[in-house]
C-alpha cells in the first residue's frame, strides 16, 4: 500500500560510510537525508520534519553523543528516534550513555544490511502511525467536539447513544463494538465486519456466529471474559485468532468496557478490536533474521578463531600481520554477501577483491565465466585464494615486477576447475614441509569443500589446480578440526 515518505537523516563524517547506507536503505522508499558532521545535522533539523536519526558514535568536534544531547535538548525533538552505530567496541558504560541521551538501539559495525533496513523500518513505520494517529485523534476529537455541541440541547437518551458511537474508531484496522447484556443485541460498525471478513448483509451478528470464527484454541478466551464481568470485572483485554470464511487466519487484540446500573449489574458492554496481523508477522520475521544473524555470526566467529588458533609465526609483528590478512579476507567476502543478501558471491568478484590490496597492473591475467558461488563456499574458497595471494606477494611471482600470474577457470558438470600458474619470479624449491597456508589451503579445499587441490612446484614457477564441486553442502566442521598445525613454515620458495 503507497503511503507518506518520512526522512530519515544519515550522520556520519565519512563519505562513503555516508553512500554505504544510502545503498542499504534505499530500497525502504523513504527520502534519506545527509549530514557530514554534527553541526550540519542541527542545521538539518531546524529546517526538516526527521522520523529517524542515524548517527555515528565517533565523529571530530562532535561526537554521537554529544549531538544526541543537543537534539534531545529541544523540545520539538524529544521523541525523535536516534539510533548509533558504533565502529568499536561499545562498553556497557557507553551504552547506558547513549541510551540516557535518548539512543533507541545501537547497531555495530560492520552493519549488516538486513538487520539494519529492518531497524529502520520498525521506527520509520512508527513515526508514520504516530503521525496518522495524531491526524485521527484530532479528527475524532473535532467530530466529537462538533457532535458535542449539536447535542447540548438533546434528550439523555441520544446523549447516552452518542457516547456509545464515540466508542467506535473507524480508523486502520481497527472496529468497535457494542453489546446489550440485558437483550443479547449486538452492534458492529463497519471495521469490526470489515476485520472478521463478513459482510452486514449476510452475518447475524450473535454469540453462536461470533464464536464460528474464532479460532478454536481461543474460543476458551470468549468465554473467560464472559466469566470475568459476571463476577464484577470492568474492563478486559486479550489477544486473540479469527479465522475467516474464507479460510484466512488473522490476529487481533480486544478491549472491553462494562457499563453498570445503579445496582452494579453489567448492563452493556462495549469494546474495540485492532487487527495486529502484521505486527505478528513482522516480530516473526524478526525473530527469524536474528536467528540466522546468530547463526550466521557463529560461523564468522568459528572461521576467526581457527585463523587465530592455527597462525603460527617467529615475531609478533609477522603474527599481528598474518592473522589480519586472514580476517580482513573473510570480512571481504562477507561483504560481498551481505551485499547479495547472503544469496551467493560471483567468482570473479571475490578473486577482485582478493587483489586489491596488492595494486598490481598488468601481471595478473584472469579468464573464466561467471561463476555464482554458495555463501559457505565463497568464505571457504576466499581464504585459500588469500594463502595463494599471500605466498604469491612474498616468495612467488607477484614478489617481483618481472612476475606474471594466470588464473583461469571452467565449469563443468557442476565443477569448478581452478588453475593457478605463476612464471617470471624467482626460482622455485619444493618446500621440505606444509606450513599453515599450504595446509589450512588442502583442509578448506579438499575436507570443508570436498574437492582436491594439487601443487606442481615448478623452477619457473608454482602450478596450483583446484577442484570444486559447486552443488555439495560444505562441511560444517570447524577448519581447526581438520587438521593440526605442527609447524611454521608457509608456502616455501627459495630463490636462485
């Protein structure tokens, strides 16, 4: 359904942090405001009508905080939804700070798009009901008003029926309704027809007929409430399921009011039903993305801590190094998938990515067809292309301008043939024992994938060949599990 655009102002004093979420957020329909700095979010505000502030914790002169502060200061902003993303580590003092200053969630970096467009989501769609609300409450209040003075000159009995329509709000998916305890009549205006799917034409409103279409394992609450007013209860509130004529389940929530007589004895009762199906789906929705964020944060974690466990190395610094490579390796095919929504990752684009940081015009050859990669085999597969990447800068054919690289690659019947071939660098020895890279590369490829990888050490240069199958389910043992690290030593080469 089309509905109003709220803003929703971006702060961040990085650009392309700043073109980072305007790409995961535009896909909500909303206008996106941007802001490079503090000052110019406070300029932004006096001028503009913001649903929801995103804003980062660490920027120059004034930081996340302290903007929080100085909106919450004004008046006009008070409720204004702030959320803060945070590229360090957020201590619990922090987060209490940020809270105290008004922050409604904080979200870490890196962002994850999904979870991040529906936060954004959630407080968008609020600000927006919460204005339409305002809107109707002040139009009901007007009708009332209006009504109001019409009647000052009327019998009780019509003030006494219109105190009742008052009760009915004909707004969203909501319906009211209106029961004679004394005659057993009914009233229902049209949201409350409109909510159960039946029409006023065809549906003789009455307990048998009402009790048809709730669920059966909430009929029991029909009944309660019932219960409760006959012992003295004046109100009651309770979730509940209808199911449709036409087979379609919903999800709603009542209130009821008891009207007595003087004697105390229920003589009305009257109440308003709000459909909250989309409510429902949207928190099973939510409970669904941070299961798999759970997930999916467990097997980054696993890979890091096996990358950590089994790096060995004879200086802190070359430690530090190796350990960063690795992990800046599974962040980038990380992003590469979050960008796909973890759909899958294009060969091409992760062997792109991988040379990168090198910077190398004119040595690298690369020749194959699109290849779409399934998400653990893209992450599996980017760490053993890093080990080829690193040994290559080091010891092979990247390590001089003289050296030339070729990576080509095929498929066919659902393998993926990879072959790696280096000339031009210094000579090449077979090394006397498998280092972390050499085996963490066979671990991955062969036991997590189950392919084969096989290596030809050339004088004129390192031959790799690797074998992928494309349709099998990696292993979802822990690379530290499938093998144990026993040396130091990485892809060796020695030049001549």
């Amino acid at each position: 359904m089309d509905h109003e655009k709220v803003n929703i102002l971006l702060v961040d004093d990085q650009p392309a942090k700043l073109l980072a979420y305007e790409v995961i957020l535009k896909d909500l329909g909303e206008n996106l405001v941007i802001a490079s700095s503090g000052r110019e979010a406070l300029e932004v505000l006096l001028k503009t009508e913001i649903a929801v502030i995103l804003v980062d914790v660490c920027m120059p002169e004034l930081d996340g905080f302290e903007l929080a502060a100085m909106i919450r200061e004004h008046p006009r902003f008070q409720k204004t939804a702030m959320i803060f993303i945070s590229a360090i580590q957020v201590s619990d003092i922090d987060r209490l700070r940020g809270y105290e200053m008004g922050a409604v969630d904080y979200v870490p970096v890196p962002v994850v798009p999904e979870v991040l467009r529906a936060k954004i989501k959630v407080f968008a769609e609020l600000y927006r009901k919460t204005r339409e609300l305002e809107r109707l409450n002040q139009e009901l209040e007007d009708r009332v008003r209006a009504r109001t003075a019409e009647l000052e000159n009327s019998t009780a009995k019509l003030r006494e029926s219109e105190q009742r329509r008052s009760m009915a709000i004909a707004a969203g998916k909501m319906g009211s309704w209106d029961w004679d305890w004394i005659s057993g009549d009914w009233m229902w205006d049209e949201g409350q027809y409109r909510i159960f799917g039946v029409s006023p034409e065809s549906f003789e409103v009455n307990p048998a007929n009402v009790q048809a279409l709730l669920h059966p394992d909430d009929v029991d609450q029909l009944r309660k409430a019932i219960a409760e007013f006959n012992r003295g209860t004046r109100a009651y509130e309770t979730e509940f399921r209808i199911m449709r004529p036409d087979g379609e389940v919903r999800w709603c929530v009542g209130t009821a009011a008891a009207t007595v007589d003087d004697s105390g004895r229920v003589v009305r009762v009257s109440g308003v039903t709000v459909d909250i199906t989309e409510r429902k789906r949207a928190e099973e929705r939510q409970n669904l993305l941070a299961r798999e964020v759970d997930h999916r944060a467990k097997n980054a974690l696993a890979l890091a801590q096996s990358i950590v466990r089994l790096t060995r190395a004879d200086e802190v610094k070359a430690y530090v190094n190796a350990v960063e490579g690795r992990i800046n390796a599974l962040a980038r095919v990380h992003t590469i998938l979050s960008l796909s929504s973890w759909q899958g990752a294009e060969l091409s684009r992760l062997i792109d990515e991988e040379l990168a940081p090198y910077s190398l015009g004119g040595q690298i050859i690369l020749a194959g067809p699109q290849v779409q990669l399934l998400p653990a085999t893209a992450q599996t597969l980017a760490l053993a292309l890093h080990e080829l990447f690193t040994n290559s800068a080091k010891y092979g054919a990247l390590s001089t301008r003289s050296g030339r690289l070729t990576i080509g690659w095929q498929v066919e019947d659902q393998l993926l043939t990879l072959s790696w071939e280096e000339s031009g660098g210094p000579l090449v020895m077979t090394p006397k024992s498998r280092g972390f890279g050499t085996r963490s590369l066979l671990a991955s490829v062969e036991s997590q994938l189950g392919g084969q990888a096989r290596f030809d050490w050339r004088a004129e240069g390192l031959l790799c060949r690797l074998e992928v199958p494309l349709t099998r389910k990696p292993a979802a043992t822990p690379l530290s599990e499938k093998f144990e690290d026993t040396g130091s030593a990485e892809l060796q080469r020695a030049s001549g």
